[in-house]
C-alpha cells in the first residue's frame, strides 16, 4: 500500500503481548494488575490469535488499520530490564517471537485484518539487535548469538551516546544506556545495509504487510533508509523521538512520513498542561513551513515510550477535547492501546504513567465497547468516514484561537476544542466568521451530541454555545443518509 492510500487511514496502535491472550490461554488474568515490576517486564500472554480474535473491537472502534509491536525472535534471558517481550531486541530477524504464534498465525492475522477492511503495519528495527545481560558488544562469542548479524563486522565499534546533540554519535553509538547498551548495526558496511534491505523486503512479502513503521530513525544515517523504505515497497512511517520540527521534517526526504512528534509535544503542553492554545497555532504554522507533506504525519497524544495523556491530566472531557483535534486534523491519527479504556499507566509510582507501567495488558478492560471515550472514538472515525477524498489532502484552516479555545475548519467540518476541562463550569458564546464557506440558514449538527443545531446566521457566522466539551460540526443535511444522528 502506498503514502497515497494511507492518507484516508487511520491506526491503532498495538503491543502484541499486552492486547489480547487467545482464548485459550491458560493464565487469563497475567499482567492484569499492572502492579508488579517484574511482572510487567516479562511476557503477559497477548499473541496473534488473540489479535485476530478481537479484531472486531478495533473494527467497532473505527480504525482500519492496525501498527503492531515487533515480530522477531528476541533473546530467553532475563536481563535487569526483564525480556524483550515488546519486540525491539531482537535475536534472529529471520523467525517468529515463537511466545506470539506461528508464522502461519502471523499469516493469518494479516489476512484476518485485511479480510475486515483493516491494513497491518510492522514495526522494524535496523539500528541495533537486543541486548545480553552483562554483556558488551562486540566480542566474536557476543556477535555469534545474532542471526543474521552474526559477524563483528555487522557492529560499530562499542560506545555509547552521551551527547545528544552530536549526531554522529546518534548513529555511530549504542542506545540503551551503559548498563544494557543495544549493539549497533553498522550500515555503512554495504553487506550489512544489504542484508537489512534483503530482509525487509523479505518480511513485508512474506507477510503481506501494507505498511512498515520504523524504529529509532535518527540513529542511523539517512542514505541508509532511501534504500531502506525502497525495498520495503509499502508506506512507512519513521519514529524520530524529537520536538524539533527542523529536525526531523528533513527524514519525510527519506520515506514517506514520521509520527508527529513535534507536534506531540505541543498537544501535550496545551491540552495536558495547560499552556496556551496559540501553540497549536506556531506548532501547525511550523510543521507546515518544514514538511513536505504534514498530511502524512502520525499524529499521537501518548504511546509505549511517553506518559498517558491521563497519567498527566486525568480529565477524560480534556481527553476528549485532545482526540478530536488528533482525530480530524491534518495527517493521520494513530491512538495507542488502552487511551479507549481510559487507561493511566498507572500515575502513583515511580516513572508511573511511563515505561513499562504504560504498557497495561489491555484485558482487564474486558474489551468493553461501551466506555464513554470507546463510544466518542467511535462517533468520529464513523464520521471520517463520510468525508470526500479532498478532505485528506487539504490543509485545515484556523477558525478561533485564544488561550483556552483551538477550532478549526478542514473543508465542511468544524472542530472545535478547548483546555478547559470539566471543573471549570465555564460556557462562553463566541461568534466564529465562516467566511463564505456555508450559505446563511445552513443547519450544522453537532454529530457529538446530535439535539444540537447551529444555524450559520444572515453574515455567514455561526454562533458556537462553548462548554468543556469538543463539538464537531457538519452541514445536516449532508450527513442524509449516513445514519449518523439517525439521519
Ligand atoms: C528499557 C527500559 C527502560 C529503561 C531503558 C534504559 O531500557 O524499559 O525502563 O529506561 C525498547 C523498549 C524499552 C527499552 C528500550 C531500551 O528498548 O521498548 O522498554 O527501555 O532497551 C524506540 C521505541 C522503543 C524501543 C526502542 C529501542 C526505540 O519506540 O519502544 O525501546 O528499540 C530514544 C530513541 C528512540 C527510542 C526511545 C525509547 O529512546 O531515540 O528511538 N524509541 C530524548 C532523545 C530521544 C530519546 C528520548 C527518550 O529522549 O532525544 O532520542 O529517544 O529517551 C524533547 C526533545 C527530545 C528528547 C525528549 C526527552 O525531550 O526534543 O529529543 O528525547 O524535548
Ligand atoms: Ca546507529
């Protein structure tokens, strides 16, 4: 699947481990908790089958495509920061974590999706391999562990990166930390970039991938990954970990998109924190001057390596304000496990809300589909759907931004969102200028909260009754027929 059938898409973020045990398992109630460190640094008992099994949760939920956590086979032993049961350290890239099936069942679930309308995205590595406790690389008995990096030559020389700022060292050295630094590939060796670009082609054939989201980008120079992205044949989209729009726009030059990253921290800071909305503003003006196309961009509230959104604020209608925006902004939403369940990653420990607590085993929700954040998820991704193709490739237009207040227009919808959360009892009356863009008497329905109408007055304006929660506003009588709002 290419950039361009992306577009339109929108992803659910999954840890294989952590979504679904198959119905079978033995130990239903592993990792339930998310109390017990060393519990949650192991394997809780999610597989494929377990995907394949509650792919009409993600189905009803409303996405159609699905990124999951790394397939490969990791190392057995246990290491100070447990097992590599996420998938990033990987042992011999060329089989299956055997802890989530069969590579027939990894078959299966790339056609169990595809068979529900729903694309599978895989996440890779290339910069590195895992870990071995009280190890360092690269001695010839360290190296003969890999498959199939199993020379010395296929690893930089070890160090670690302590300057952050120095981008060959970014590259060149170990991420991970000095008590368990991850070996780090070497592609400016050509037979070890080629044996990484034989394999990804490899993987996304064999399984039928639509997509591949990549690891740790900016570790690892960029040349590599215009061959890279090429033999993988399908969208991809990088992870670089950055706030800095300069920075990491210059990698859509060499595959199609990257998460949002940037734009993460700014969500963050004005719904989460806060902060002023004109950041929004800067944030979207930014993205704009420096990528090449940020209607590619993964946009994200939270995920496995920062904080649950709820961990910082635990409003759900601030939540649900921060959704909306993500949900039909610019680029495409990408909502990682658990933020339907109201998931916290559990806030009053230490590092809590972050890695490893905000990787809960998403069972202990019991999958319901009833929850008022599952429910509003729904609502929209149901309405995305109706939208025209256009919709996906236009850029959205500020509508109001003051302090509290972010709306916007992107073609006939209207979003409108604030920070205020539910405490505050605040309601404001603001007049919005609509520019031309609906007819006077135009009846818009808010399709969040169906009994309520806003009729586009004799200017063209419309009169918006804020509260703390977001609306989403659509010409009525265009959503004829779609059985939204039971029309
Ligand atoms: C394990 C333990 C942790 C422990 C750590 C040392 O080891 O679980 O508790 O703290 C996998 C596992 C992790 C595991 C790591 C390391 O491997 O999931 O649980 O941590 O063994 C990707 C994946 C991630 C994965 C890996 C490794 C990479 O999404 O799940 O982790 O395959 C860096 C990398 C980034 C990586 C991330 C975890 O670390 O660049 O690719 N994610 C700064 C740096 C970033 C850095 C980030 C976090 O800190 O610039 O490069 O990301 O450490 C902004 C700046 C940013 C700055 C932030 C903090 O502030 O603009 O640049 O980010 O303002
Ligand atoms: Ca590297």
């Amino acid at each position: 699947r290419t950039a361009n059938e992306w577009r339109q898409r929108t992803i659910y973020q999954l840890l294989t481990d952590r979504f679904a045990q198959p119905s079978n398992a033995k130990n239903q109630t592993l990792c339930e908790s998310n109390k017990v460190e060393y519990e949650v640094r192991r394997y809780c008992g999610g597989t494929f089958k377990g995907i394949i099994e509650n792919l009409d949760y993600i189905k009803n939920l409303g996405f159609d495509a699905i990124w999951i956590s790394p397939v490969v086979t990791q190392f057995e032993e246990e290491t100070q920061f447990g097992l590599g049961w996420h998938g990033y350290w990987a042992q011999n890239m060329y089989s299956i974590n055997p802890h989530f099936g069969t590579e027939q069942d990894l078959k299966n679930l790339v056609e169990a999706a595809h068979k529900k309308g729903i694309w599978v995205m895989v996440d890779v590595v290339a910069n590195h391999m895992g870990p071995q406790r009280g190890k360092k690389p690269k001695t010839e008995e360290y190296v003969k562990q890999y498959t199939p990096f199993n020379n010395t030559s296929n690893y930089h020389e070890y160090c670690n990166i302590h300057n952050w700022n120095d981008q060959n060292e970014v590259e060149y050295c170990s991420i991970g930390g000095e008590d368990l630094p991850l070996p780090d590939l070497d592609t400016e060796n050509p037979q070890t970039a080629s044996l990484l670009i034989d394999w990804i082609s490899s993987l996304v054939k064999t399984y039928n991938f639509d997509g591949i989201r990549i690891d740790t980008v900016k570790h690892v120079r960029k040349p590599f990954w215009a061959d890279f992205t090429k033999s993988a044949g399908v969208f991809s989209i990088g992870e670089v970990f950055d706030g800095n729009h300069g920075y990491v726009s210059d990698y859509q030059n060499y595959m199609d998109a990257l998460l949002g990253y940037p734009l993460y921290y700014t969500l963050n800071s004005v719904y989460a924190d806060g902060n002023s909305m004109y950041g929004i503003r800067d944030a979207l003006n930014q993205n704009r001057q420096s990528f090449k196309d940020t209607n590619l961009l993964g946009n994200f509230l939270d995920g496995h390596d920062v904080p649950r959104f709820l961990s910082k604020k635990s409003d759900q209608s601030i939540l649900r304000n921060a959704l909306a925006f993500i949900l039909l902004a610019d680029g495409i939403p990408v909502v990682y496990q658990g933020t339907e369940q109201n998931f916290n990653g559990n806030p009053t420990v230490s590092y809590g809300g972050n890695d490893p607590w905000n990787r809960e085993a998403l069972w202990s929700s019991k999958y319901s589909q009833s929850t008022p954040t599952y429910q509003f998820i729904s609502t929209i991704l149901t309405f995305r759907k109706l939208l025209p193709s256009k919709f996906f490739s236009e850029l959205s237009v500020e509508a109001w931004v003051d302090a509290n207040i972010y709306m916007f227009f992107k073609d006939r919808v209207m979003v409108v969102t604030s920070n205020y959360g539910k405490d505050s009892g605040v309601s404001r009356d603001i007049i919005v200028q609509g520019n031309g863009r609906w007819s006077p008497g135009t009846d818009m329905v808010n399709i969040l909260k169906c009994d309520e109408i806003v009729k586009v007055d004799v200017n063209g304006n419309l009169l918006i009754k804020l509260n703390q929660e977001p609306k989403v506003l659509y010409p009525m009588k265009e959503l004829n027929g779609s059985g939204l709002c039971k029309l």
